[in-house]
C-alpha cells in the first residue's frame, strides 16, 4: 500500500505543490488503490469490494492531475487543494460523466452542465477521480437502497457503511481518496463520517450552493466534505463554499473562517469554549459501547479547557417524525420531474400506450423500494386532506427545534452528541425494517431542520465491537468556525492517545485476492 | 319556447334576458397574462414568441436534474405595477409555492407558483362600458407563475390531443412570466353579464398595454381569459354549480362564451337537470362550449412553500416607486386627449377604432399640430396601411417621422402631395423623411428664376393659350401652370406658379 | 392510528404516478401505515406555533432580467428517449390536466 493513500489532503498539496510528487503520482496511487479494493463499479464483486465507486474516469482525472502539475510547474498562483484526487457523490452532475443517484432512472443520463461545487472544484485545479454510491436519491441510511449494489465498509466488510453518502465516506476511509463530496439531509455526511471514522461535515444551510445537487429535500439538502481530517474538511469546505448567483438560497456572505478556526483548534486550546451536551440525544437505544466513546470525548473535551454543560433539548422529539414528512414531501415533488418525457429511463412505450401510462411504469420500474415509499408518503403528507395534521406539523416542529436551537446556543457556544445510536450494522439488518433503518439518524436531523452547521469527527472505537464512533458537533447557523475548531483541539489530543485508531484500514486481504 | 337540441352540438336554447327571468348569473373572470420581460420567470433564456423550437431552453427551464429557479426582478416589477393599475394592496411578505401536478409540457411535473400569498391582492377595476356605464370588477388576487410548454400532436386527425399517435414537445414557453388575475365573483351583472365580462377583459387589457408589460395578444396566446359562470335561481342565496371555460381567445369570445354558457345552464337547469361542475371548451367556429374530459377524482395539487426560493418583502419604498411611475388609464388619458383636441366622439371613435390613438398623441408629442396629425394618421396612412393589409402601428413609419413629414409642409418645403411621396419613401424604407427627401429630389422648387424660366418656356410652347391669357382670359393659366407643374415633375408651388404665369403675360 | 389501507396506497400510487403491483400494494400499505403512525407524534403540537418552511435568512433576492445563453439545442435533446422535428417525442396524451 502506497503511503501516498494514507496521507492527509494537506499533506498531499504541500507535497504537490513543493514538487516534491506530481499530482499524476498521487493520482495515479489512488487510481490504483481503487482497482486494488473498489471491485467492478456494477458491484458485481459480491461482498468482495468496497464498492464505494459508480464511476471512475481514470482518463479525465489524469488529465486533471496533468494539468494541475503543469499550473503548478508554470509557478503561478495555485488554490491551496491543486492537484489533490476528490471523488463525487453521484447526485452532483458532472458534464464528463454520468449521473445516476445510483437509480435506474437516470439511466443513459449525461447532464449537460456542471454543479457550482463541481466547477468550483475544477477551477481550483483538484482532481475528480469518479462518482461514489449513495442510496438512491441519497434516500436511507446504509447505502444498501443504491440500485447497483451496496458499498461496504472498509473497517468490516459485511457491513454497511452508513448513508446515504456511504459511498463517498467509505473512499475516503479505504484511501481511494483523500477528500470526497457528499450531500447531507437528514445526516447523509457526518452518519457515515462516524461508522466509517471518517470526518463529515454538514455547514449551515446556504452556505454551499446546491445548484446541480440533485434534490431529496430542497430545505434540508447541503453539500459537504468527508475527509480524514478536519482541517482537510476545512479546506474542500473553503473550495466549494461562498455564495452562488445560481442558488437563490444561497447566502450572501462570507464564508466563516473554518480553515483558520481549524489551525486554531489543532493547537489544543478550548479554554473559555462552552460546549452543550444535549440530554435529549443519549441513553436508551444508544449502543453503550458508543456513550461509553462518546462520555471519553467529553472528557477530552473538559482536559482541553471547555467548560462542559448538560442542556436540553425537548423538542427534538419532533425532529425524527417532523423529518419523516418533511423530506418526503418535498422529495415527492422534487422526483416528479423523472417521468420518462427529457432524459433517463423510458420503459413501455409501445406506441398505443399514453403517457400516463408510459410515466407510471418508468417510475415503477425506475425507482427502488424506499424511494417509492418515500414519494408516497409525501404524497399523502400534503394531500389536502392530510396537509394540516402532517405536514403542516412537521413546519411547527421545525420552529420549535429552531427555538431550541437558539435556547441552547444561547448558553453554550457549541452543542455535542454522539454522530448515531450505534456502530455500523450489518448488510440486510434494517432493509426489510424502514423504521429501524430511520433510526440511525436520530442525532444528525435535528442540525438539519434548523440549518445550523454541525460536523462528526471520529472518537476512537466501540469498546463492544470495535468499530468507529463519531462525535457530532453543532454551531449556531453561520458559525461554522466554531465547530472546526472544538473538531481539531479534539482530534488532535485524540491522535496522540495510544489507542488512536489506524487512519486507513489494511484490507490486506481485499488486496492480494485481486 | 322549447329547448333545440342538436346532434353534436349543446344549442344555447334562451337569450340572456330570458335567462335573466329565472336566473341571476354569476362570474369570474382569470385572465392569464404572458410578460413581455427580455427573460423567463426563472432563467435567463430569452422569452420570444415563434423561435424554432427547443432553442430557449436551459436546465432550469427544461427541469433538469439539480437546477434550480432564479426570479426574474423585472417581472416582479411589472407583478406589483399590475396590482397598482389594478387598486391592489401589495402584500408585505409573500412567496412562491408548488403547485403539483403531472402533465408532459411542465418539465418539472410543478408548477411554480403563488398559493396563500399572492404578491398583491383585494383591487377593484373601474371598466367603461359600451352603454356609456361604468362597473365596478373587484379583483381577487393576481399572482405570478410560470408558463408551460406547447405540445403539437401528430397523427390522428393531427393537430388535435384526440386521437393523435403521440406528440410533440418544444418547451420554449415553458417558464415564461405569467401573471394569473383572478376577479371575485362579479354579480347582478344580470342581461349585461356578457358585455361586462367583454368590457373587463377589454379594459384590463387596455391598462396592461398601457404598462407596457404585456404584448396583450389574445391571437398569440399572451393574454388568456378563463370564464367561470353559475347561475343562482332568483331570490337563492346561494351560488349554483359552476362551470369553467377555456380557450376564450378574443375579446369578442368572451362575449359569446358567457353568453353561451348562461343559455346552455339555463337549458340543463330549466329542464329539471343540474348542472355539472366541469371544464368547458370554447369553440370559435361555433360559439359553443363542450365538456372537457370527465376527471375521475377532484384535482388535488399538494401545494406547498417552494423551498428554493426565499420569500418576497416588497417594502414601501419600492412600491411607492413604482406606483409614481404608473401611466394614465388609458380611458381617462383617451378622455383628456378628446377635450384637449377637441374631438367630437365620434372622432375618437373612428381614431380609437383604427388604432390612431397612441400613434396621434405621439405625433403630437413629436412636434405636429393635432389636426394635421390626425389627418394623416387617418386618412392617407390608413390607406397605405389597408393596401398593405397591416394595422397601422404596423406600418414601417414612427410617430416622429410623420411629425417631420407635417413640419416640412408647414415650413413650405413640401406640398401635401411631395408630403405623400415622401412618406412613400419612409415606407419603402428609405430612410428617414430628410433622407427620402435628398434621396428622390423631392424639395418644392423655390428658385424664382428657374420658375420664372419654365414658365416663360411654357408659353413660347403654347402661343395661342398665352394669346388668351393676355386677352383676359385667366382660366387658360391652368393649362400653363399644369405644363410648368410637368416640368419640374410636381416639384413647384402650383399657386406660385399661376401668379408667375399672370405676371408674365400682363 | 392512521389507518393507510391497501386503496388508499393505490390512490397515492396513481396521484404519484407509480404503476405499484398487488405484492407491493401489501408491503407499502403496512410500512407506511406504520410510519405514518410514527411521525403522526408531530400531531402533538399546539395549532398556534407558527410554521417553519425554510431557513433562509434573506429575502428580495433577484435576478437582473439580462438574457443568457441557452443550451444548443442537440445538447438539450441529446438526453431524450426520443425526439423528432427538433422536440421531445412523447407517447399520446389523453385529455388534459386542467
Ligand atoms: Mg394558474
Ligand atoms: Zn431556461
């Protein structure tokens, strides 16, 4: 295994940019790795691969890679990530190859435009290695609802790697890439992050423009980075962050400093920080090999100097429930667009049926289980006759977690939980189960109701089953920074603790097998 | 008096005043209007009427994946200036909503619209009427949305949705700016239903033009009017079912459509049946309307707030702005323009009718006396426009070039008939009046030595009329000042000439 | 309990335009008979909270009415399952949606 894979994106540039490597070498060590441990991109491998890829366009990223070297060689002015590999989530449309939401009915789709993050990221001179899994839609919380097969996580192979953005967390975690994208609903980024030990960040809502992010939940749905370390995030974040004229929603401000707050934070200092431990995300149905991680970060937390505080939350009994509506209803509008007419998947049209008919069996045939589930319930959420009892509810719970939110922040500069309930569970454990499968985003939904940031960074392992737990961390809407920087004095005092986990799982065996 | 039925077609069987003995009939009236904006309502492709199909579109507009509305300010613009013209209340915080429903020319399968909060709301329009009376039309709302695609249907009898083997989509208009005005129900209209209905639709479309936000061309679809009607039994105090009616595509359509549908209700409740609640399509041919197809369950459109879009907060200042920028109603600017020309109403008419108003009043603004202005507009531009079969603001010649043209008969450069030839030329597309004028050698000749000589050449040519001339015989000039007007090819001043001719054979 | 029979699926079904077997019929009549129970808890909220649609702080934000460069036209159609006369080829449509 090449140390090239293992080494953070911070690294990687500086190495890059001193010429001390070319960006094709490193890209070409994680193309490499890809092939050694991804498996055929179909999923084909059986439980062999990691599967974290859709698509990789080994062409086009050493071609990038080529280009960012000859920038970097011609001396001039380079953004601080040239030349570093970056994989896609595979719900950010790309114009050099495809975009599936890891659904059938996007399928022979070639979008013609580019999403600002994705352009964002050319014009920064970083390397796209492909497009990673997801659950349909980025609907679920295993990747296991992807219509190509589930990704695996690299720490245990027969289990899931969280989701949706299972796919982008897992090659960051195998080191098939330094940094990813993903997009975060109800918890898509930092849920993973934390099953996979990986970094996942969710910044406040409008912060990332969503233009060419192809929406679940319009008022939930973020971009985000995954990476092995929060100043790594930091970095991708500063890349593809900052207002968008394509996005309406998007803020019109400047980005908070998290790159700066992430070096502050690496020099271990929390004196003065007030962190908020929410009661509300902890105890029954909480795995006690996570609370146990989770009541050590505190811990650590207390040792660096914050002032540790319980607060409470009890609105956000609401968020599960209120999520559940929320995004369904808006995902049963916003995949209505797929309807066999412009792009995608057509199936029955032989000539005498209508288009009706051609829409409903496209949609049938194109759509997995859950998402099928999902767009009927958000359907029935705002049916005339149910709007009122539930969707209209759900907006109330919203304002009520907001208020929570701003009663919290009010006491505390940042709030804590563990990332999810448990570890990563086995592949087919929650499939059959919809409500189980919710369940592992009980801690993530909260941040995105409210809009504020929130991120996970990895705390050490389970002490029942030895796989990786996240620390959630959440700021007040627009201070990022603060997050990033309670991120980095914990995950540096973590990194020099004897149990430190290995940043990157061997997968020896994955390796000598192909 | 029996109710005729027809194979096929639905006759109205009663005249509104027979309607009118039994029935009160009520309205609503949701006009659809397009915006003229350079852009859509959520992109910046160009909003053009008649491009080759599927060349204004982009991924927002075609609804692809990820892409995402942009408001279009200038039609937020003319939304609130509409309101304004309309005695509207401009609502402090309002915002977009989906509107859900499938349907292949609306890429999205939503329609981005208005729903709880139309951006203004509770106006009222004053609309002359034909009979010299005005009627109060109280608006509802009038809210913005986005329009459609057009599809073209193929096989079949083509052209027709029924029966076609598929169809064809161009989705050019899809996302063009509309703004939905929608009345509250307009009673006691009684026999005079139909001519209100006509009058609103005329008036409201006189103020929108007059804002210059709107082609207002119900012949292309950038105005279009949906016809609500019940009727309430005499003395009921409740409305009956009603029906609405699309495809009402001009203004004397309105008319016939409302009238139309109080006769047919009035058919079907007089004779014991009820009244379906249903779409109706109006046909122009034969100013019937027949049911839309039957819907098996109530449309449900799951409205809910358009997440991608922040909400609309106008604020005073905004709105004071554009109201100080409202033109005169056109009525009261027509009512203005008759005492300041004094115009007899008949005059008016016939200026209005022609489409002369507009043209005049800009004439007049450029520089022309009223009288001569109208006069021009009237008669010879009419002709050229009738010869050329266009209306005349169709006609290639602007306000100001006709006002040159005036100028130049006045200062004696041109005669009225050089005038004609002049305009002629600006017609032609030769440029501007001065231009026609050097361009064809136009200028009345005022050389008195040159005249002097065609005149003296004229009677050399003709000795025995000069022999009358100087014998007292003044009437014979005409044929001397008729050879010199030959001459110099229609380019002198016929009455210098004839004074020249009587000087010369004193 | 909310009570989401096997017909009322098959009306969402057709509302959402999803051709949904018998087989399916059961399974999404019990799964979201279930989940609508469980987040039918949000029907604990008092009426009078007001609602939260979006977290967006601004408001006004508008785009200058300039024109912008559309997408060539084979590009727009290069994505359709098919097309003809330079338009997306559809199968028939019955009626309208009104
Ligand atoms: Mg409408
Ligand atoms: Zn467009």
């Amino acid at each position: 295994m090449s140390d090239m894979i293992s080494l953070d994106a911070a690294e990687l540039a500086r190495r890059i940019h001193a010429r001390e490597v070319s960006s094709v070498e490193v890209t070409r060590a994680h193309l490499q790795r890809i092939e050694a441990v991804d498996g055929p991109s179909d999923g084909s491998a059986g439980p062999d691969g990691v599967h974290a890829f859709l698509h990789v366009d080994a062409d086009g990223a050493l071609a990038a890679a080529e280009a960012a070297d000859r920038a970097i060689a011609e001396g001039g002015p380079v953004s601080p990530l040239a030349g570093v590999p970056v994989a896609l989530k595979d719900n950010l449309t790309t114009t050099d190859m495809p975009t599936t939401c890891a659904s059938r009915i996007l399928d022979g789709w070639r979008p013609p435009y580019d999403a600002t993050v994705v352009a964002r990221l050319r014009a920064a001179g970083l390397v796209p290695l492909g497009k990673t899994n997801l659950d349909e839609f980025a609907m679920g919380s295993s990747t296991e609802n992807s219509a190509f097969g589930p990704t695996r996580n690299p720490w245990d192979l027969t289990r899931v790697p969280g989701g949706s953005g299972g796919g982008s967390s897992a090659s960051v975690a195998a080191g098939e890439a330094p940094l990813a994208l993903g997009s975060d609903t109800g918890g898509s980024i930092r849920q993973p992050g934390a099953v996979t030990g990986t970094v996942g960040v969710k910044p406040t809502y409008g912060t990332v423009s969503r233009y060419g992010l192809v929406a679940f939940s319009s008022s939930l749905d973020q971009i985000g980075p995954c990476a092995r370390s929060v100043l790594d995030a930091a970095l991708l974040h500063e890349v593809v962050g900052g207002h968008d004229r394509c996005d309406q929603t998007s803020v019109n401000a400047p980005l908070p400093p998290v790159v700066e707050a992430a070096l502050a934070g690496a020099r271990g200092d929390l004196a003065g920080v007030r962190v908020g431990v929410v009661g509300e995300l902890s105890g029954e149905g909480y795995q006690p090999g996570v609370l146990a991680a989770f009541t050590d970060a505190v811990r650590t937390l207390g040792e660096l100097g914050a002032e540790v505080v319980e607060v409470s939350c009890p609105s956000f009994s609401y968020a599960l429930p209120a999520y559940y509506l929320i995004a369904p209803s808006e995902a049963s509008s916003n995949l209505a667009r797929f309807d066999a007419m412009r792009y995608g998947l057509r199936v029955g049209d032989d000539g005498e049926r209508s288009t009706d008919e051609v829409m409903s069996l496209t949609r049938e045939a194109g759509f997995g289980a859950e998402v099928k589930r999902r767009i009927m319930i958000g359907t029935h959420a705002l049916s005339a006759g149910s709007y009122d009892a539930l969707y209209g509810k759900a907006q109330k719970a919203r304002t009520l977690i907001v208020r929570d939110f701003t009663a919290a922040f009010e006491t505390c500069d940042v709030l804590v939980s563990p990332t999810t309930p448990t570890t990563a569970f086995a592949i087919g454990e929650r499939v059959d189960d919809p409500l189980a499968m919710y369940l592992a985003d009980l801690c993530t939904i909260p941040a995105n109701l409210a809009g504020n940031a929130a991120l996970s960074v990895p705390c050490g392992t389970s002490p029942d089953d030895g796989l990786p737990v996240g620390l959630q961390v959440m700021a007040p809407a627009l201070a990022d920074d603060r997050a990033y920087r309670v991120a980095a004095a914990y995950e540096t005092a973590r990194s020099s603790t004897p149990d430190a986990a290995p940043r990157i799982p061997e997968l020896r065996a994955l390796e000598t097998t192909r | 008096m029996t109710a005729v039925s027809t194979p096929g077609v639905e006759a109205a069987p009663y005249t509104v005043e027979e309607v009118c003995e039994h029935f009160d009939p009520v309205m609503g009236l949701e006009v659809h209007v397009e915006l003229n904006t350079a852009t859509k309502m959520f992109c910046g492709c160009a909003n053009a009427f008649g491009a080759e199909p599927n060349t204004n579109i982009c991924p927002v507009c075609l609804g692809l994946p990820g892409s995402l509305p942009r408001v279009n300010g200038a039609a937020v613009e003319s939304a609130i200036k509409i309101g304004l013209a309309l005695n509207c209340r401009v609502r402090e915080r309002s915002g977009f909503a989906r509107k859900n429903y499938f349907y292949p020319d609306m890429p999205k399968n939503f329609q981005i619209s208005q729903y709880e909060d139309p951006i203004v709301f509770d106006g009222y329009l004053d609309v002359p009427l034909d009979d010299g009376g005005t009627w109060r039309v109280e608006i509802e709302r009038a809210h913005m949305e986005e329009d459609t695609g057009k599809s073209l249907h193929v096989g079949g009898a083509t052209g027709r949705i029924h029966g076609a083997d598929y169809s064809l989509l161009d989705y050019n208009r899809s996302g063009v700016p509309l703004i939905e005005i929608v009345t509250k129900p307009i009673v006691g209209a009684r026999d005079r239903a139909p001519m209100v209905a006509r009058a609103y639709v005329t008036a409201l479309r006189d103020i929108l033009r007059g804002l210059g936000v709107s082609d207002v061309r119900m012949d292309q679809g950038s105005m279009r009017c949906d016809a609500n009607v019940s009727l309430t039994p005499k003395g009921s105090p409740v409305f009956g079912t009603r029906t609405e009616t699309k495809n009402v595509n001009s203004l004397r359509s309105v008319e016939r459509a409302v009238r139309y549908e109080m006769g047919r209700q009035a058919g079907v409740l007089l004779s014991g049946g009820t009244v379906r609640q249903e779409t109706r399509h109006f046909d122009e041919q034969s100013g019937t309307t027949s049911p839309g197809r039957a819907k098996e369950t109530l449309a449900d459109y799951r409205y809910f707030p358009e997440p991608d879009l922040p909400p609309l907060e106008p604020g005073s200042a905004w709105v004071e702005s554009l109201r100080a920028g409202l033109p005169e109603r056109p009525w009261e600017r027509r009512a203005r323009i008759q005492t300041e020309w004094s115009l007899s109403d008949e005059e008016l008419r016939d200026l209005v009718n022609a489409n002369a108003l507009d043209l005049v009043a800009d004439t007049v603004e450029a520089g022309a006396p009223p009288e001569a202005a109208r006069s021009w507009w009237v008669s010879y531009l009419l002709q050229q426009a009738n010869k050329r079969e266009v209306t005349l603001p169709e006609l290639s010649i602007t306000p100001a070039q006709v006002a040159r043209v005036i100028a130049l008969v006045a200062e004696g450069t041109l005669t009225n008939k050089l005038a004609r030839q002049v305009v002629d030329g600006v017609l032609e597309g030769e440029g501007d009046p001065d231009e026609v004028v050097a361009g064809r050698g136009l200028a009345v000749v005022s050389d008195e030595s040159a005249l002097t000589a065609a005149v003296d050449e004229a009677l050399a040519a003709q000795p025995a009329v000069a022999e009358k001339i100087r014998a007292g015989k003044t009437k014979a000039a005409g044929a001397i000042v008729g050879a010199v007007m030959k001459a110099t090819r229609g380019q002198a001043d016929a009455a210098r000439v004839q004074e020249l001719v009587l000087e010369r054979c004193r | 309990m909310s009570d989401i029979t096997r017909d009322d699926v098959a009306h969402l079904a057709r509302l959402a335009r999803l051709a949904v077997t018998d087989e399916e019929l059961d399974t999404f009549s019990r799964q979201i008979d279930a989940i609508v129970d469980t987040v039918s808890a949000v029907g604990d909220i008092p009426d009078d909270v007001p609602p939260t649609a979006q977290v967006v702080p601004q408001t006004n934000v508008l785009r200058a009415d300039a024109t912008e460069p559309s997408l060539p036209r084979d590009v727009a159609l290069a994505g359709a399952p098919a097309a003809e006369e330079g338009r997306f080829r559809v199968p028939r449509i019955l009626g309208e949606e009104l």
